[in-house]
C-alpha cells in the first residue's frame, strides 16, 4: 500500500517536473483574457419552450432519404457530375477532394471558373450539403455555372490516410493545427484544382477554420497569394479573443499549460462526431434510431440551449435536423482547437505555443511569433454574424485593421440579428442571406475579369 502510494506519488511529481519543463509556472499566473469580452447584442430571443416539441412533432412522420447517403451519391442522384482525387501533401497526408464540374442547370464544360470549398473545425466538406438540395452553398454554386471543389482536411473522415502513420495506431497522426492545414493542406488542394480544371486561379470560400487555413497560408506559403482569384471568408476564426462561446470560455486558463497535454492525450489528438455513438448512448438514444426518430429530435432541441454559439433556434429548420446531424458533425481535431483557445488567450493570432524554452529553439524567442497578415494580398471578403460568439463583431474589427486595407474589399454583417456562427453552414435563411449575394459578389468579380476591366 505504501510502496503503491510511494509510487504514484513519484509519477506525479515526475510528470509536475517534465511538464514543469516545458512550461514554466509563471506562464499559469498569465490573465486568462487579455482582450476585453465581447457584449452580445441583446436581441428579443423567443423562449418558446414547447416550440422544438410542436416542430418535432409535427414533422416526425417526415423521413429524410438523404440522410444515410454520401455527398457522392446526393449529387449523382440529383444528376451532378462528381469526381474525386487523392492528392498528398509534403508531409504525407492524403486528402480527398471532390470536384463537381456541372450538373442538369449548367452541364459540365471547359472553361468554367474554378471555386475551392474549405469547411470548419469538425466538419468535412459535407457540411456545405447540411441544408436542403435546393438551398445548399454547393449545389447553388454548380447550378450557377461554377466548377466546385470541395475540400477535406487532414483529420476529417475523408482525409483519414498518410503514407506511414495510421490514425488510429498512430496519435502522432492527430499532431497539428490549422498551422498545417494552411502550410500543407491548403496549396496541394489549390494546386489540384487549378491542374485538372486548368484554371491559373482559384477562387476560395471558407468557413470558420476553412478560413484561418487561407490566411495562414496566405500569409505564410511563398508565391500562394498569386493563385487566388480571391477569397471569401465566412466567420474567420483568426482573432477569437472576445469568443465567449461555452467551448472556448471554460478552456481558457488551461491554454499553454500542461493541461493541453493531458487532454490531447487523454482523448488521443481527436474526438469522433461522426458518429457520435457515445453523445447518443449518454442521451438515452439508440444507434438505429438515430437522425429519423421523434426521439432523437426531441434530445436534439436541446441543442440549441446547451451549445447556443453553434445552434439558433430561429434559424434552425426543424425538418432538416436529421440531416443537419448527418452532415455537419465530423471528426474535431483536438490541437486546432488548442491552438485556437492559445490565441483566444493571449488575444493574438500567432503560432503554436509549445512552453518558452521549446519556443525559444523552434522560433528563436520565447513567445510564439505571430502570423504576418501583412503578407496577404487581397481580394478578401469578409462575412461576419452579430450574434456569433465564437468570431465575435469585435474580432472581425481586428482583423481587417490586420489585414493591408487594399486587400479588403468589402466587410459584410448577415442581415440577421440572431445569426450565428454555424448559421452559415445550416441556417435555415442561409442560402437567401448569404449564399446568394456571395455567388452574385464572385460572378460579378468573374465577369470583370473575363472582360479584363
Ligand atoms: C423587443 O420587445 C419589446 C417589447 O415587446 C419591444 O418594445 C422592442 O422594440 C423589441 N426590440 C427589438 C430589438 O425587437
Ligand atoms: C482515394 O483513397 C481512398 C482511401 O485510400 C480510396 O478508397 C479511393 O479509392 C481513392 N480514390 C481515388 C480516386 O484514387
Ligand atoms: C426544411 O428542411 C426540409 C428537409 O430538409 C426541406 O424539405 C425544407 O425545404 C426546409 N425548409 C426551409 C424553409 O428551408
């Protein structure tokens, strides 16, 4: 007994003193915020509590066919072409990348301008298929006359192979953030699709993540700035620091401390959303029932109360849940998220903090340096939430002071009040409040082009 408690003792105290190593204690005594906390518009929020149970019970006869298949077989189904390529980055990751080049509206032809679909953190790129056929950001684009790529980041389910690691034997698999996704993942995926549709630039939309991604290449990757046509950029998570969304908030004080290592470990590098068998067993729900259900719609009205900066009530399409579920979840990396709450913390957009002294032999100093957004060349265009608490309106601020003004071309407020965050991927008025003046803003951009003006 004492020899046992002898010896978890000394693991600890060994552990405290290699951690120790790595982050010195006066890093723990750093402000937990060194931005000021956004305030959220205050808005008239109906607390209709019975509302997801009327809605659910209304529509639970209603079952959705497109919930069990693919984004391969949606758009065969619905008569788009689809391929799809393996491309490998310089550090070994093979990535899926599906381009759509036509489909009944607008029929597959050379010469079509090319548009690169880069999703968020914990989606892969069926998130842009969320909402209905007819109101989806990718099938709108194709029925518009646009050559589609759809991008996957490594460590989402279509992007889950490397030429050594194993990602499920190999935690060394899960180590990166959207660092990597922008230095490595971003330009083979560009370089892709400018190959096959023969296009020298791209043009490239982004959510979230997707977004930080283009920045971070944009600012980092020699030469990369010229293959864009320009970007669009839905709620770029660049600078968080006023999110006040209840994922990054309770993470914060743990941000560069040992703490990120033990829960990377712990939940080794990812956590798997896809199929998200634990959520629904702690739910109470069964596998099979899962996404058609009157049950699992009912657990799934409390979404918007418990995450409130993913989900909105007054955006949320009740018939579509199912899909919803189906479609965005995926697997969240969990270094991304890390190095996302680091720059929360210290109110910065800058490289991944690994503890002064590893800092300090990686970059030569002791605190991360930052991303150079001076060295991203335009045109941007920027979409931005009221209410969304992970990107905040102050957030958007700083980052367009960041960035040259040349590059900005236009800063865009959603015309909602309530919308949010994953809005852009699932708000049930998504394709009328931004995806149609988005694909109007490229096509005129295209037109002036081709025109040469
Ligand atoms: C909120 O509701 C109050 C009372 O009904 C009303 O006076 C006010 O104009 C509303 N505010 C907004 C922003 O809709
Ligand atoms: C891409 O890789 C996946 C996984 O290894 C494989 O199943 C698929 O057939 C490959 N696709 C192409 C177009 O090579
Ligand atoms: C709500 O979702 C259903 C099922 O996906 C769809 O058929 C319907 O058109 C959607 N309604 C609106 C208003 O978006």
């Amino acid at each position: 007994m004492m020899l046992t408690t002898l010896t978890i003792g000394g693991i600890i105290i060994g552990s405290q003193l290699v951690l120790a190593q790595r982050f010195p204690p006066s890093q723990y005594f750093r402000p937990i915020r060194a931005c000021r906390a956004h305030q959220p518009l205050q808005t008239n929020r109906s607390t209709d509590l019975l509302a997801c149970t009327r809605e659910t019970f209304r529509v639970s006869n209603i079952q959705d066919l497109d919930v069990d298949k693919n984004i391969v077989q949606i758009s065969h189904e619905n008569g788009y072409l689809i391929d799809s390529y393996n491309v490998t980055t310089s550090d070994g990751y093979i990535l899926t990348l599906f381009r759509i080049s036509g489909g009944r509206k607008s029929p597959a032809r050379r010469g079509k301008p090319s548009v690169l679909l880069l999703h968020g953190w914990g989606n892969s790129c069926e998130a842009w298929i969320a909402l209905p056929n007819d109101k989806n950001l990718v099938f709108m684009l194709a029925d518009a006359g646009w050559d589609v790529w759809l991008g996957n980041f490594r460590g989402s389910s279509f992007s889950l192979q490397h030429t050594i690691l194993n990602a499920d034997r190999n935690l060394n698999f899960w180590d990166f953030s959207f660092h990597e996704l922008g230095l490595f993942d971003f330009p083979v995926m560009l370089d892709q699709a400018r190959r096959v549709s023969e296009n020298d630039k791209v043009f490239v939309i982004g959510h979230s993540q997707g977004a930080t991604a283009t920045l971070v290449a944009a600012s980092e990757v020699p030469g990369i700035n010229e293959k864009i046509h320009a970007a669009y950029l839905m709620a770029p998570a660049v600078y968080i620091g006023g999110a006040y969304d209840p994922l990054t908030t309770p993470m914060l004080p743990i941000a560069s401390t040992p703490g990120e290592d033990l829960i990377y470990n712990l939940l080794q590098g990812r956590i798997q959303l896809r199929n998200p068998r634990l959520l629904f067993s702690s739910l109470g729900i069964q596998p099979k029932d899962i996404c058609q259900s009157r049950t699992l719609r009912c657990k799934l009205c409390d979404l918007p109360t418990l995450t409130p900066f993913i989900f909105n009530h007054n955006q949320m399409n009740y018939t579509n849940i199912p899909r919803m579920v189906s479609k965005l979840f995926d697997y969240a990396t969990v270094k991304s998220f890390l190095h996302q709450v680091q720059n929360a913390r210290s109110c910065s957009f800058r490289y991944y903090d690994r503890g002064a002294r590893e800092n300090l032999r990686r970059y030569g100093s002791r605190q991360p340096p930052s991303y150079n957004l001076n060295r991203v060349r335009g045109p941007i265009y920027l979409f931005w939430a009221e209410q969304d608490a992970n990107v905040t309106p102050s957030d958007i601020q700083r980052l367009v002071s960041a960035l040259p003004s040349e590059t900005v071309r236009a800063v865009i407020r959603v015309n909602d009040d309530t919308f949010n965050h994953e809005d852009f991927s699932v708000g049930r008025d998504a394709n009328v409040l931004v995806y149609k003046p988005l694909i109007d803003m490229m096509t005129e951009f295209n037109d002036r082009f081709e025109a040469g003006i």
